[in-house]
C-alpha cells in the first residue's frame, strides 16, 4: 500500500480542483491541537521525524493515480495532472520532545496548494497518534519520581507500527527500554524482558522453572512471581537467587494482586534473605495514576513496566487538532464557523520562562525574554539539517520540564497553560474577519444592500 494513497479521498478531490483552476500559488497550512483533552497539562510535540521522512518521499505515481482513479471511478487519464507530483515546500515545526499547549501550530507547511492539501492526513495521522502517547508516557515519568521504566506495550498496541512508535516515545521522555525487540534493534535502546506464566506453568514447580531459566540465561536474571502465590514464589526466587550467587543486578516481577502490598512484603523477604540489592519490577495495568497511587502509598518499587494504558493513550487516546489553511497566494484567511474559529496567517510561538507563551505572527519580533519555537525543518523539499536524535529530543523535554508550572505537572486536575495572542496577530484577526463579515454580508440572499 502507497503512503501517497493513505489519504482521504476529498484531499484528492481538492487537489485536482486546484490544479484544474491554475491554484498553484503558495499555501500555509497550519497544524495544531484545538483543546487539550481532560486529564492533561500539557502534550509532547512528538512526530515530527517520521513527518518529515514522509514529505521527503512523497511522489505521486502512475499506480497512485490508478489508484486515485479507481477510487474515484474515474479513467486515469482524468487525473494525469497529479502524476510525479512531489513535495518540494517549506516546513516550519515546533522540535519533538518541546512541551506545547491549546491553539499552538506543531507544525507550519507551506507549498504549492496542491502538494499542502494532499499530504494533510498523513500528517495528521503522524503528529496526533505521537503527540498524544508521548504526553501519557511522560505523565508517568512524572509519576515515577526517578523510578525506571519500560515499555511493555507491543502486544496490545493498535499494530506493529503503532508498537514501534510507542517504544520510541517512551524512550524520547526518558523510559530505559522496551520489550519490542524490533524497536530496540533499530533505535538503539535497550530491550529488556523477563519471562511468562506460561513458562512456570510447564514446569514441575516455581523452583524448577527459575533453575532452568538461570542455566539459559547468565544474568542478571529476572523472576516472575505470581504465577500460583506470590509470597511463595518470592521466597523460591530469593532461595534459587541466593544459591547461585545471583544478587546483584537481578530482579523480581509483580505482575497482578494489590501491587503495592506485595511489594512491601516482597522487599521484606528479599531483604531477610540478604538480598537488599535485588529489585522489584511491577507491571500489570499501570499508567501514571496507578504509579503515583503506589509512590503514595511508599511502595518499594524499582521499575514500572507499562503497556496497554499507555501504548494506546487509554484516557486521551486522540487529539482534536486540526490541519487550517491561514494563507492562500499571500492573502491571509480563516474560518469563521462556531466554535472552529481560526486564526489567519503564518505564526509563531514564543516561549518565555515558565511556559507563559504568546502566539504572534511568524515574522514578527519576539518578546523580551522570549525565544521561537517553530524552527525551519525542510526548505524546498529538502530536510534543513539531519534527522533529529532521540538524545536531543529527550534533552529538550527534559528543560521544558523542569520550567513547567507546577500546577501543569499534577497527574489529577492539573492546570494547563494558557498561550496569549500577540498584539499583531489579535488586530489581523480582526481586520480578516471584519473583510470577511462584509463580503458575506453583501453576498445575494442575505437581503444585505446591493442584493
């Protein structure tokens, strides 16, 4: 299946319009997210690699237009005007791992009309589905207070490539691995695993299962416990761990129960066996509101394994952004339907210490104090430098962290910023809207002057 063709049909529909009328001229497209979902003080620009990757292969095909036509039950010949259409704009982007808030462009594009429209979904697609499960997996960085954690989420993410992308952002907010093998071969990051009920059920009992287990693997090992009773599969996990000399660098994993109880007692009968340096990995449902319900309650847990909650977003698994021409040809536009207003023309964010950002006109001088946010990443097509790293990204998470509000940083109820509009982008508004509102009030049927 061509990525071209992964699109909605009335991108193409547009796009052939366009190219019919002569509408070549230069486009902004502006993406951003209209209202934080509930829950959240914030979201995690995240995407925009894999956005970027795609608008530099972007072509359109003799089987893409085949496709189209088909789609369309149309000949082809009727859409040759969309054959070997490429990419070759501008793309202004917020970095990926910068914290962002309501109305705030991710991502800026700016092309020949026809290319803007066609590559909308796929964008979409990219930034919304990251951006949203990178901002749940760094809400449990927040809830794990230190604490490690890892992905755990493959299987019950929504396809492999859904998977791979939750690896990924786990590990751009600071996650220490993954159990995707896939993920952790092709970005570097540590894979990490442990072993299944299943295993311990084929053995005689807990005690053969582990043995076996440590003559495959030299270590350091990791124990799942809970297979039958718990406190009785630790208390064989220390005995085995402590005969063969096993300690240090090993691990038990919790995987069901009241989580926080068990850890206690677990630690206790590590403890009492000598072994303080062995530690407690849980999983099983987790995402930031069970972590800190468990750091609450002072248990001692190592590592939080999370999967399906945060794989998926569980609580906010879409975003309602959206994809809105702001300037056509040089002439600023907006939409002016209820509750979907939007605001004309090319922009920036400006960021000023503790996340008091103000949106202002892509070309204006920033604030005093304030740096841009929306960098040029392609011109004419072409990346403006080489593929960002996750190092960079986690390092720029990382600072926007640490000045975020406190109060935008709660796991309940937490408060979201609030961007500004600038001076300069508030009076356009108004004077787009005013040339809007007179030309459709002098419009036939509105029983206006000069019907």
């Amino acid at each position: 299946m061509s990525e071209t063709t992964t699109t909605d049909l009335y991108e193409v529909t547009m796009a052939m319009s366009y190219l019919r009328e002569g509408m070549r001229a230069p486009a902004t497209f502006s993406l951003f997210v209209r209202d934080l979902p509930p829950g959240r003080g914030f979201l995690v620009a995240a995407g925009l690699e894999p956005a970027l990757d795609y608008l530099s292969r972007f072509r359109v095909t003799a089987d893409d237009v085949r496709d189209f036509a088909h789609s369309l039950h149309r000949p082809p010949e009727e859409l040759a005007a969309l054959l070997d259409l490429r990419f070759d704009g501008d793309v202004r982007a917020i970095p990926e791992g910068r914290l962002v808030f309501a109305g705030e462009p991710l991502m800026e594009v700016s092309a020949p009309l026809p290319q803007a429209q066609l590559v909308e979904t796929y964008l979409l697609t990219q930034v919304c589905h990251q951006t949203a499960v990178a901002s749940k997996a760094a809400r449990c960085v927040i809830a794990a207070r230190g604490r490690s954690l890892v992905d755990f989420s493959l299987r019950r993410d929504h396809g492999p490539g859904a998977g791979l992308q939750a690896a990924r952002l786990g590990a751009l907010v600071g996650f220490s691995g993954t159990s995707n093998v896939a993920a952790a071969t092709r970005l570097g990051i540590p894979a990490s695993g442990t072993m299944a009920h299943s295993y311990v059920e084929t053995f005689a009992c807990e005690e053969d299962a582990f043995r076996a287990f440590a003559r495959a693997h030299p270590g350091p090992l990791t124990f799942l416990v809970d297979t039958y009773d718990t406190e009785g599969g630790v208390a064989t996990a220390a005995r085995v761990l402590a005969d063969l000399r096993r300690g240090p660098g090993c691990a038990i994993r919790l995987d069901s129960g009241d989580l926080g109880a068990l850890a206690h007692r677990s630690r206790a009968l590590l403890d009492a066996a000598g072994l303080e340096d062995v530690r407690i990995i849980a999983s099983g449902g987790l995402d930031e509101y069970a972590i800190a319900a468990l750091l609450g309650d002072q248990a001692p847990i190592d590592v939080f394994a999370v999967g399906t909650r945060v794989g998926v977003a569980a609580d906010a698994p879409y975003l309602d952004a959206a994809y809105k021409l702001v300037e056509y040809d040089g002439r600023p536009v907006m939409k002016l339907s209820a509750a979907k207003v939007t605001a004309p023309a090319p922009k920036q964010v400006f960021r000023r210490p503790g996340c008091t950002d103000v949106i202002g006109l892509h070309d204006e001088e920033p604030p005093t104090g304030a740096t841009p946010l929306l960098l040029t990443a392609m011109r004419g097509g072409r990346r403006t430098g080489p593929p960002d790293s996750l190092a960079a990204a986690r390092a720029r998470f990382e600072a926007d962290l640490a000045g975020l509000p406190a109060t935008a940083r709660r796991i309940q109820d937490p408060e979201a910023p609030v961007p500004a509009a600038s001076a300069q982008l508030e009076a356009l508004t108004a004077e787009v809207r005013g040339r809007l509102e007179r030309a459709l009030a002098t419009r036939p049927g509105t029983g206006a002057p000069g019907r």
